[in-house]
C-alpha cells in the first residue's frame, strides 16, 4: 500500500525502540494526560447534560410547554379556544388553569403561597402534578368543598397533615363595616405533593378551578388555558406561529421565556466548565512540545543523513508531525473510550465509590437531586475529540519546523 514518505518515515519512528528511555517515559506521559483531560470533559459535560435534563424536566412537571392568556382579564370561553388548539398538530393537551398569589396560614404559621386553579380530569395532559403526588391524588380536589393540595415543604413549614384545615387569605379585600379587609376562605389539606424544585414544593398550592374561580371573584373565567406539545423544544416557534393566528388581545409565551435566566445560567456553567476542562487538555497537550524537542535533538544525525538524501524540510516537518500526531491521537482515542465508558455508567460507578469509602456527594436531605445524572451526547463527544486532537496537531508544529531547520553538516560535524 502505498504511503508518502514522511507518513512512513514516522510511523517506523513511531515504532522503533527509543535509545532514550526518559523521551519514552515523557511521551507516555503526554499520552496518558490527553486521555485523562479527554475522559474528564466528556464526563463533566455528560453529568452537567444530565443536571440540565433532570432539571428540565422537573420544572416542565409543573409549567406547560406554551400558555395563552387574555390580556384582559379573565378567560370566559376557554372550553372553546382548549378545543381549538388541540386541533393543531403537534398539541398533546391543553387545561385550563388560574394562578394568583396568596397566603396560607395555621394558626401563628404564615407563608405566601401561589394559588393555582386546576381542572384534575385534564391536568395530566400538560403536567406531571398527578404523577407527583405523594399522599392521595387529585382527585380528592372536589368543587365546592374548598379541599387543596400542598407542596411537601410548605405543608412543613405550615406543620400541617391530610385533614387539617388552612386559612387562604387574598389580596382582594371585602368591604365591612369596620373598613377593607383582605378576604379569607377555610380550605382543608386533602393531599400533598413533591416536585423535586424547591421553588414548587414551598410555594405552590393547587385547588379546583372552581374553588379558585369564586375564591378570586372570576364569575366563571379562568386565567388561560395550558398547553403540552410532543417537542418542547418547539415551543418557540410553535408559540410565535400560534401567536400570529389568535386574535389581538391573547397573549402565548413558552417555557423558555418563563425561565430565560435559568437556563441561561445553566448553559453559561456549561461553557464556562467546558473552556476550563479544554485548557486542561491543552496542557497536556502542550506537553508534546517538550518531548518532540527532545526527540528532535535526539535524532539530529538522522534528519542530517535523510537531508542528505534529499528529503525535503517539509517532508521532515511532516515526519514528526505525524509521531507527535500519532501520540495526541491515541491519548484522544483512549480518552474517548475512557469518557464514553465513565459517562454511560456514572450513575453505577458514583454510588459504588460512596458504599466503599463510606461518603455521599450529594445528600438527600440537602439537595434534590441526590443522585450524578448523565446524559451523554455524542456532539459533544465528536466535538471533544477533534478539538483535543487539533490541539495536539498544533503543538507539533513548533519542535516539527525546528527539525526541519537542521542543517546537515553542522548536525555530522562531531559524527
């Protein structure tokens, strides 16, 4: 098969027994510290694509995909515009929902809360509140009882249980003879869910949207009306096409919107770890430099002999470009398996690492998310690999032009 010359000239380098040992014991070195740069970013971003996905997620447990609003005032015929929506293709479920902004009480305990009017036979169809549940369900959510549901840490902070009765106060006021007063309204806890967002499980209450239609004084309107699409990721331009066909006095925003900040914090921990993770493959890429100036003034008679021959100074350039590739290539491809092999098992290998040291990362009762989740994917480990090798590429091209300066007769002068 045939094969330029500077390419075999490399490989047999490549393969030759080194005369110095201390260059073998360099260069195995740089290899070893491309591959465990390589692994350690596929790894961290697989774990910072899982964090990002679980978080996701749990935050599209309790916000719909798109919402549509009236901008003035309550929504009367939701029924209709619900039936409207679901017609378009890509819609999975539309409810109708109210949300305003209260306080609940038990006794001396008070905590400001986020009132939320759901239709339980529906719900399901655009968020994962029924499936949250962690005592009774939904269901027990029955108009005209006044019966709601809690949030695991705000029925803690309100030290209430199934069956205790709460005071839900509102900013509306109620005009008696002693002034304005805000209105208050006895409500009895019938179950209690947990989201995993703290922002959810201490804020959020969920009551029938009746109740919370009369309770707020809505005469019958609701708030808007939920949508789920089966691509979420669609939700910008699904909610922008949506919005050019409704009339002018509804308003459609999509998830994205409603935590911009959010993500955008995520995605900015993500590059930021990603430039840091890279300059560390940088640096052990780099390392090359000092092993192919070793090797460079280890094989100057042999550059000499080759000029001589008549191999050009850039057919020598490429001679050790290709031994310094050689090196950064099989650091990446063996980091890469590393990283692969690591993202795909992060969740077996972290809990047998805590069992045997006797440690936890991430303790249940402190943090959520207890648990490394990983999501790897494959862009970013094509992306990865080919910028490490780039990376190990451009360090060679320094010691590889010093080689191709050797000038033959100073090179045999004490030959």
């Amino acid at each position: 098969m045939f094969r330029p010359l500077p390419v075999y000239i490399g490989l047999r380098y490549t393969r030759a027994r080194r005369r110095n040992h201390f260059i073998s014991f360099i260069s195995t070195i740089s290899m070893l510290g491309i591959a465990l740069g390589v692994t350690a970013l596929i790894t961290v971003l697989s774990v910072m694509n899982g964090f990002e996905k679980e978080l996701r997620e749990r935050i599209l447990g309790v916000v719909s995909h798109l919402t549509i609003r009236s901008v003035d005032g309550p929504l009367h015929d939701w029924e209709g515009l619900a039936a409207e929506v679901r017609e378009r293709s890509g819609v999975v479920g539309a409810a109708p929902f109210i949300s305003a902004e209260g306080m609940i009480s038990n006794g001396p305990r008070v905590s400001g809360a986020m009132l939320r009017g759901v239709l339980p036979s529906v719900e399901g169809e655009v968020s994962d509140l029924p499936r949250k549940m962690r005592v009774a369900s939904l269901d027990e959510l029955v108009p005209g009882e006044f019966n709601i549901v809690l949030g695991r840490e705000l029925a803690r902070a309100l030290s209430v249980s199934i069956g205790d009765g709460v005071v839900v106060i509102t900013p509306q006021a109620s005009v008696t003879p002693a002034g304005f007063l805000p209105r208050l309204k006895r409500f009895t806890v019938v179950g209690i869910f947990e989201v995993g967002m703290f922002e959810y499980d201490s804020a959020l209450a969920l009551v029938h949207i009746n109740d919370a239609s009369t309770l707020f004084r809505m005469d019958g309107g609701v708030s808007g009306v939920q949508l789920k699409l089966d691509d979420m990721f669609q939700a910008p331009r699904f909610g922008a096409e949506l919005a050019e066909a409704m009339p002018f006095d509804y308003r459609v925003t999509d998830w994205t919107r409603q935590h911009a900040n959010f993500f955008r914090a995520v995605q900015m921990e993500k590059t930021v770890m990603f430039v840091i993770l890279t300059l560390i493959v940088a640096v052990a890429a780099f390392n090359l430099v000092s092993t192919l100036v070793m090797l460079v003034t280890d094989k100057q008679a042999d550059i000499a002999i080759l000029r001589t021959l008549g191999l050009s100074p850039s057919a020598v350039m490429g001679v050790f470009m290709v031994q310094g590739g050689i090196v950064g290539l099989v650091g990446t491809l063996i980091g890469l398996i590393g990283g692969v092999a690591l993202a795909m098992n992060i969740e077996t290998v972290v809990p047998a690492i805590e069992h045997l040291f006797g440690v936890r990362f991430l303790a249940p009762d402190v943090y959520y998310i207890s648990d490394l989740p990983s999501d790897m994917r494959w862009g970013d480990v094509g992306m990865v690999s080919v910028i490490a090798f780039a990376l190990c590429l451009f360090a060679t091209l320094y010691p590889a032009w010093n080689a191709s300066r050797v000038q033959p007769a100073e090179a045999l002068r004490y030959e």
